[in-house]
C-alpha cells in the first residue's frame, strides 16, 4: 500500500509525487487518460518555476525542447521587463507544459499508472479509500491534482467560491498552409490581451481567440477548422490560411479558489484548488510552486516527524499567492476587454507600469520571486536542495539531537533553508525555534 495516492498525472500531481518520492515516501500517480498528454496549455514557466526545476536538477531534460528565453513577462500584454530579476534565471522559459510533464514524469520511481480516472472517494480518520479505474486503493493521504474540473473536489462536496465565466476563448495549435509575408517567426511578446499567434515547433503555431463568435457559441461546441480560419482573418486579415487544426479546446476567465486546501487526509493542488484566466502565464507556475510546499510537509506528516501545525500551514502559505493571481488575472482581464474605457485604463496602466518601482513590484508577482511566506526571509538559490528532501543548514553547527533531520553544509551566511528552498532563519538567535517550528521535536 503506498503512504499516498496522487489524482492527476499534470505537472502539479507529477510534482508533488516527484518531491515525495525524494523524501523517501512511496506515491502512487492515478491518471485517467491513457496516455501522456502531448499538447500543451501552458507555454512557459516563470523565473521561481525555473529555479525550482534548475535545483531537483529537471531543468536539463527541458533545454532541448526549448523554444525561448523571453526577456519579459507580461500584464495583459503589457511587457514587464524581467532582465534585472534576482536570479539566474531573469526570463520566462518559453517551453511546452507537455515536456515540463514528462520531464518530471521520467525521473519518478514509481510508474504512472493511466487509464485509471478516480471515481470514487472515501475518507476516513486513518486514510483514504479511492476507486480508480474500476480498482480500489487505499493510502493514508491522497493529493487531489486532477485540474480544475476535479472529480475529487465534486465528489468531497468542496466549496469552490469565486465566479463563472464571462468570456470565451478557443486555444488551437494550428498548421498555416498559407501566411502572410511579415509574420513573426519568432517568439515575441503577445502583441495585446485580445489573442495571438505565436510558432511552435515542427511548424505548428499556437493562436488563442475570442472574438464575438465564441461568445456565442455553447463552451463543449466542437471548434472548427472553419471557426479559427475566421477568427485569423479577422485579427490578422486575408492571406493567412489554416492548414490543419492539431489540437483546439475552449476556455474561459471563471475564477475560484478552495476555501480549504485540506479536507481531512484530502490535499488540493494546482487547478483542483484555483482556476482563473490564464493571463500573464500563471497557473502551471502555481500548481508547480504549491507541489513543492506541500510535497515535504507531507512527507514529514508521513513519517511522523511533522510538527503540530506543518500539514495546515501548506494552505496558510499557499492560499494567499492564488489569491493574489486571482485578483491579478481578474485585473488584467478588464485590461484586455475592447472597450474605449477598457482601453483608457489600460493606457493609464501601461504609463505607471513604465515607472521602475512598479514595474518591479509587478514583475516580483509575475515571475513568483516575490513570493514570500510569515516567518521566511526569502529564498536561497545558492543553496541547492538536499538529495533527499531535507532541510539544509548552512553556516551554523547541526545543534546536536537534529543529526539526520537537517543536513548540514559549510557556508559564510548562515541559514536555515526549508526543502522547498525558503529560509527559514538567517543568522541570530532563533535557529532552535526554527528548527522546531518546521522540523519538529529533536531526536
Ligand atoms: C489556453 C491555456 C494556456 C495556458 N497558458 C499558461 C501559461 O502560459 N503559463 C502558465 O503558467 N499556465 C498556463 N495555463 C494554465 C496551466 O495550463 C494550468 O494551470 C496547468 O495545467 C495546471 O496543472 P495541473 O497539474 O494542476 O492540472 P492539469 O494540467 O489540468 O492536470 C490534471 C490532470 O488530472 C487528470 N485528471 C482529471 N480528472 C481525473 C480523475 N478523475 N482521476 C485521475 N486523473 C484525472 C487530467 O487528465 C490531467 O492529466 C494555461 C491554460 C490554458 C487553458
């Protein structure tokens, strides 16, 4: 029996198994499609995704597939320069969700197993009994990553509050048997919030659309070939011809958050616990970031180490940074709407964004270095992540009864760092409160 079941073999499931299984805890990954997923959602991964993938040392298996470095992201289109982040990464990576998957996918120990969609799920106080696939299993934690349609959260009866869609848009990945001269074959910021279409590998090109046309139409209307067509020549005008649909699915700005990531022995993650629109490339970067806090408390939780309190603080830290995104992306959405007044504001908007303070305030939040949790003095990138999930100490001697629990490095600034990377203390008094407060009672 493993010690947790994962729904949901995305990047956040896959993730949050792959810090598990550092941490020495037996996942088993439940996936209800039969295959890997070879389209993308998502596109790139902002600078704190990068930073966390460079460190478990996934960031290597990306590099052949990747597309761009781009120098900035973005609010509603509006560029906000990235180059003088702090970090060794000041770009958005500009590389498909599907390899971000299988690249964390390869390296679990315990195969995915597909085909195996969760149906059923029945808590109690010691663990958790699923029926996946037609199969039961039972494990003490299950981590419900199963998007944000997730069967988990209906079937728990989950409150899910925010807002239904408003707008609807197509995202197609396209073959063009015919394109006008002066289109860019080059990765470049979106050009504005209303769509775009951007080149892939392989001769693909990615296009997001949402003219008055898609409105109308029901959200599980089939796209057609026909419908992209016109949505192109409407933004792009005539001389642009789709060859091939490869991949089209509609999407819309609904917003909603969990009240409560954790439900007993049920953990949420990614877009199982946060929708919203997918504006300033956000979400995969917040499910990635939520694996990462979740994965060693509850691997401590596993083991019987975790201090009181450790599971919980998962949603206390995480439930902030979505909400946060969910006002931005609601902000950014009104930006993008084509309406004179939505078009005033959105000039007003870019003047302030061009101030530097602002700018770097905006762009702390988009690239998820800004993020910070109570207690936590930031992050320590030039203190790579232990092999096997624990926490380093850096600078200062192990005090003795936490030999085992924390792994201790030489160093001139002295810190405690959290698995996930976050320090925890930074010199001064304090080092024992900390290491209470995340690692527990000493041995
Ligand atoms: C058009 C578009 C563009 C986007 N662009 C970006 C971007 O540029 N940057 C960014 O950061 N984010 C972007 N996003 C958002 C990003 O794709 C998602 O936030 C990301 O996929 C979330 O990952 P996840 O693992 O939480 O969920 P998902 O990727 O949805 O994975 C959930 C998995 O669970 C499986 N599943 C579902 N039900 C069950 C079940 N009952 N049992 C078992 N398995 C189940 C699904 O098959 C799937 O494999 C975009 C989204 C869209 C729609």
């Amino acid at each position: 029996m493993p010690d947790v079941l994962i729904a949901g073999a995305g990047p956040t499931g896959l993730l949050t198994a792959f810090e598990l299984e550092r941490a020495g805890v037996d996942v088993l990954v439940l996936e209800r499609d039969a295959a890997p997923a070879t389209q993308s959602k998502a596109l790139g991964l902002q600078p704190r995704s990068v930073e966390v993938l460079a460190d478990r040392g996934l960031l290597a298996a990306l590099e052949p597939h990747v597309q761009a470095k781009l120098p900035a992201g973005h609010f509603s289109g509006v560029p906000i320069d990235y180059t003088d982040l702090p970090t060794s990464f000041p770009y958005q990576l500009g590389v498909e969700q599907a390899h971000v998957a299988a690249a964390i996918e390869a390296r679990l120990r315990t195969p995915v197993r597909r085909g195996a969609g969760v149906t059923a799920v029945v808590p109690d106080d010691e663990g958790v009994t699923i029926t996946a696939g037609g199969r039961e299993h039972r494990a003490g934690w299950l981590v419900a990553a199963d998007g944000g349609h997730s069967t988990v959260r209906s079937l728990l009866g989950a409150a899910f509050p925010g807002r239904a869609a408003r707008i609807s848009l197509v995202v197609a990945d396209v073959t063009l048997a015919a394109k006008p001269a002066g289109l860019a074959d080059a990765w470049s910021l979106p050009a504005g919030a209303s769509g775009y279409l951007l080149p892939l590998s392989g001769g693909r090109y990615r296009t997001i659309v949402f003219g008055e046309e898609q409105q109308k139409l029901g959200r599980d209307e089939p796209v057609t070939t026909e419908e992209v067509q016109r949505a192109l020549t409407n933004a792009h005008g005539p001389g642009l011809e789709v060859g091939e649909v490869l991949w089209a699915s509609r999407f819309g700005d609904a917003s909603r958050q969990l009240e409560h990531y954790r439900h007993g022995r049920v953990l949420f993650a990614g877009d199982a616990a946060h929708i919203h629109l997918p504006v300033g490339g956000q979400g995969l970067n917040l499910g990635l970031q939520d694996a990462v806090n979740l994965g060693w408390k509850l691997a401590a939780t596993v083991r019987g180490t975790a201090p009181a309190g450790l599971l919980d603080s998962y949603h206390d830290e995480r439930h902030p940074v979505a909400a946060r995104v969910l006002v931005s992306t609601r902000a950014q959405a009104v930006l993008g709407v084509p309406d004179p007044d939505a078009a005033a504001v959105r000039e007003v908007v870019t003047g302030l964004l061009a101030v530097p303070e602002a700018r770097r305030a905006v762009a702390a939040e988009l690239s998820g270095l800004g993020v910070t949790y109570p207690g936590i003095t930031g992050r320590a990138t030039d203190v790579p992540a232990s092999a096997d999930g624990r926490a380093v100490l850096v600078g200062a001697a192990v005090p003795p009864g936490w030999a085992g629990r924390v792994e201790g490095r030489e160093g001139a600034a002295p810190r405690l760092v959290r698995p996930d990377g976050y320090v925890a203390w930074a010199g001064g008094p304090g080092l024992e409160e900390a290491l209470h407060r995340w690692l527990g009672a000493s041995a």
